[in-house]
C-alpha cells in the first residue's frame, strides 16, 4: 500500500524549508503513521528533493505528523531552476511513499 | 458577543468574486485581502522605482472595484497588504474610488515596512549566513510589521486600511483586538487571534481548495469554491464557517491540512505579534461546514522583527521540446544527452530533465545566470534539437526572465517605525 492510502498531504514553503503536513483519512490510522511515517523514512523516499535534515513533529490532539524538511534541492522558491519552484508537488510525492508494515486491517477501514 | 471575519484573497492572483459573495452576504464585521507573496514586493519596488505612481498590487483597482461598493452598502470593514511597495499610492487610489462613489469613508494607509535604508546590508542572510550584499544587489527591504502598527488606523475610524509588508495573521489579529477589547501584552488572545488569521489568511485553501485528490478527497463544486469567514469569540474559540450555496467543503481534513500550512515549529510560530503554540489546539466539527478550533496558547513576542529583502539574481532560461508516442522517453533523454553535450562548457550548471511518462516526454532544460548571452545559448541549443535532435521533436517554448532573489534577515523592533496616514473624502472636515 501506499501512504496515499491512509492519508493526505499539504505541503508550504519558508524559503529552503518544506513543510509537509500528514492528515490521515480516519484518525484511527495515526497510531499507526507515528510507526511507520519516521523522520527517515521520509528523509530517504525524498531524497531527490530534499538534501538536508527531516524532523518530525506528533499532534497527536489532532492526529497530525508534521515534517519540516531542510535544504531543499535547488536553492528554493525565489531562485530554483525547478519546474515546480515552491515545491508544491512534494506532498504528492510524499503519498507515493510505499508502506509494507501497516495492517490490511487499518486500511480497510478507511471510509469511502 | 463574536466578531465576524472573513477572506477574501488568499494571494495576489486570487478570485475576485468570492471576496464580493462574502461581502454581500454574510454579514461580516471585516473582509481581509491578502495578496503579498515575498516576492512580490521586491517586484512592486521595482515597478516603482520606474514608476513612483505604481509598486501596488497591479490588480488593486479590479478586486477593489466591485468589492467596495458591497462592502460600504453592508458595512464591511476592509483590510489589505495591496500597498505592497507603495502603500500611499494604493491609498489614493481607494480614495478617488470612494470619492467617485460619493462615499465619506476614511482610508487609513499604514506605512514604515520600508527599511532598506536602515538595513545593514553586511548583515548575514538566515538562509546561508552569506552577507545580503554578497548575493547581488538589493533592490527591497521590508520588515514585517504588525498588528500594533495596523491598530492605529482602526482607531482612527478607517473603513478601508491599505498596508505594504504586515505578517499575514496580523492583519486579521488588529481588527479582532480592537472589535474584541484584546490588550496588547495579552498573549494568549494575540495567539487566538493569531491562528484565526493562520487559517484564514489562503482563503480557498480552508475551504477544499488546494486539497481536492478525485476518490480520497473529494470537494463538492470545486469551480464554485466559496471562501471561509469565522465567528470569534472574546476568549478566542473560533467557528469557522462558508456561505450556504457555495461549492467546496470546510472539515477536519481541510482546517487540520491548513494548520500546519507553512509551520516549520508547531511550539512556537513566530509574528511579529506573539509566538503561537498549536500544541494544544482542537479541532471539531459542529455541523455542515463548520469548524470550531481553540486552544492555541501564547508566549511573548520576538524582539526583533523579520525581513525579507529583494535582490536582482540575474536571469533564467527555460526551455523545452516534446516528444511523444513509442520511445518517447528514449528520444527525451537523447535529447537532453545532446543538449548536455553541447552545454558542456559553458559558465551555467543547467538543470536537464526529461518530464512525462513513457509516451508523452517533455524535456525541459532551466539555467539562471547574470550573463543574458549565455542563458540564450542555453535556449538556442533547445531551439535547435528541432533539426538536429531525435524524431519527432515539437512544441518547442523558450521563456527567458529576470529572477528576484529573497533572502531573510533580522532588524531591531526600535529600528522599525510604522506610520499611519488618514485620507479623508474630499471636502470632509480634517
């Protein structure tokens, strides 16, 4: 499955900072995103994109993951040679992210 | 007692007609109009520095134009960053507009973002610690101000307020401290008020704009999306609401993605106002299309304020050919091969992608530099695949343009001193 299945995403810009903000379909499926959805984990799937640091932020009050990501490649908005000089297409590109461990169970259970 | 707030742009080339559906029809107590991007000033400083007349938002008089007449007729204060480098400018032109509709309404124009001039431009920029001089020449400085330079004008009576640089929130947090009776030094209702202008200040992107993937999220009349207003309670909770009739959908999902919009601490997002902290904050649904959201906490704000400075970063090219049918990725990438190849050499790092999917492939080759001659070779060589690249080339573009760099540093508060002008309809008693 992909993250795409259990959840959407926003991404924004500060300059070389992306921020990308994970919204899961049923909040159910938080416990099991904080698992799975590591800083790492997201660092290596968008390391075409990102070369610095990733940290993630828990909400759990509204269960939401936030990842600030660092060093985006490119040089950022104001002066990137990129297509999609904001970065916008990122959160797309996060929900691409494959994930093996997480139950058919919870995935199933995500309303239509 | 609750004030009503709303949004009526979220960036400069925004909708109109939600703005004027707001106004007309839902009973606001203020209508804000965000429309200033961080570039976008050092963009309106260089319009101005050819022109002293212009350096506002170019579409000031079109999203003005049928605006102001509902919002007199309904009542409806007006705030907006339009200014953006020429604040005065964009004053007078609301005046002329109020006085041609026989109106008397004051137009309170703040101005004082303006700091180039006290700016040390040896200071290091945040994003890289490089002296600001040291990337190019700067052409804007702008601190952010807030909502204590706005509140001046409010007080003063103005029904339409005109501000350049202003952070976002702060233009939503002046008119709901001074409606609600905030004091200043209270940081818990500055970060309340705060978050009210966080979640508003995108407008369409609270309310299923920006957030539509057809069978996850699905937003019902996305051609028709209505924007958000909220209902603000003196202690700060806020219910959050669209207009009956309206397409789009304003939920968990929608207010939570925008929460974090842009938020790189959850603990502590800087203003100019207060430091916000959405650690605590709730989010629930209390009917169709509404949203209520408290809990944001408070802590002092930041002594010194941000600003973001504009400077010429040179030109970019880019440039692009495609490909389509059986091997079209083969021949995009032995396209790009060859623009490679002929690139080699030269003084510029161009970026070379092959975009699409096996079918249907795009190469695109980008390039920024200061030397304009060098950037044309770069589309030239593009141009050129035409007769000289793979089968089938087609649909060639090429776009060059002048690139303004941002940066960010800090300044003093004391250094920054914001000014409040007052235009008064023709005629009217000073």
């Amino acid at each position: 499955m992909q993250l795409h299945d259990l959840a959407h995403c926003r991404a924004g810009d500060k300059g070389t900072v992306a921020t990308l903000t994970v919204v899961p379909h049923d909040d159910a499926s938080y416990d099991d995103l904080v698992r799975v959805l590591t800083a790492d984990r997201v660092r290596a799937h968008l390391d075409p994109w990102i070369g610095g640091e990733v940290v993630r932020h828990e909400l759990p009050l509204i269960s939401v993951l936030q990842f600030v990501c660092s060093g985006v490649r490119g040089g950022g908005v104001t002066v990137s040679t990129a297509l999609d000089t904001h970065g916008k297409s990122l959160s797309s590109r996060l929900l691409a992210l494959e994930l093996e461990d997480v139950s058919a169970a919870r995935a199933a259970s995500r309303p239509a | 007692m609750t004030v009503r707030i709303g949004s009526g742009a979220g960036f400069a080339g925004d909708r109109i007609d939600p703005a004027v559906d707001l106004a007309r029809r839902a009973a606001l107590d203020d209508l804000v109009l965000e429309c200033l991007a961080e570039r976008t000033i050092a963009l309106g400083q260089q319009r101005r520095l050819a022109d002293p007349g212009a350096g506002h938002d170019p579409r000031l008089h079109a999203r003005l134009a049928p605006l102001l007449p509902v919002a007199l007729d309904t009542g409806t204060r007006v705030l907006t960053n339009m200014g953006a480098a020429n604040p005065p400018a964009a004053g007078y032109i609301v005046r002329r507009m109020l006085d041609d509709a026989g109106s008397t309404a004051t137009v309170g124009v703040v101005t004082g973002d303006d700091v180039l001039d006290a700016l040390d431009l040896d200071a290091p920029a945040l994003e890289d610690a490089r002296p600001l001089r040291a990337h190019g020449e700067i052409v804007s400085a702008n601190a952010y101000l807030g909502a204590d330079a706005i509140a001046p004008a409010l007080e003063a009576g103005a029904q339409v307020v005109v501000t350049g640089r202003v952070a976002d929130p702060s233009l939503f947090l002046a008119p709901l401290a001074q409606r609600l009776g905030w004091a200043p030094d209270d940081v818990d209702a500055a970060a309340a008020g705060t978050l009210v202008g966080h979640l508003l200040e995108c407008a369409g992107q609270l309310t299923g704009g920006y957030a539509a993937d057809p069978g996850r999220l699905d937003v019902p009349d996305l051609a028709r999306l209505g924007f958000p207003f909220a209902d603000v309670a003196a202690d700060g909770t806020a219910t959050y609401g669209k207009l009956d009739g309206t397409g789009g959908r304003l939920d968990r999902h929608t207010v939570r993605e925008q929460l974090l919009y842009e938020v790189t601490d959850p603990s502590g997002y800087v203003t100019p106002d207060v430091l916000l902290d959405l650690r605590g904050v709730r989010v629930d649904a209390t009917g169709p299309d509404r949203v209520r959201v408290h809990g944001a906490r408070g802590r002092p704000r930041p002594e010194r304020l941000k600003v973001t400075v504009g400077y010429d970063a040179g030109s970019r090219v880019e440039a692009e050919i495609s490909y389509a049918g059986p091997g079209a990725d083969a021949r995009g990438r032995l396209a790009a091969d060859v623009v490679a190849t002929r690139l080699a050499g030269l003084p510029v790092t161009p970026r070379i992608e092959v975009l699409g999917g096996p079918a249907d492939a795009r190469l695109r080759v980008a390039a920024r530099g200061d030397d304009p001659a060098v950037l044309e070779v770069v589309g030239h060589e593009v141009e050129a695949l035409y007769t000289n690249g793979p089968a089938g080339g087609g649909g060639v573009r090429v776009h060059h343009a002048p690139v303004l760099g941002v940066l960010s540093t800090f300044i003093p508060r004391d250094a920054v001193r914001p000014r409040t002008r007052i235009l008064e309809a023709v005629g009217a008693a000073a």
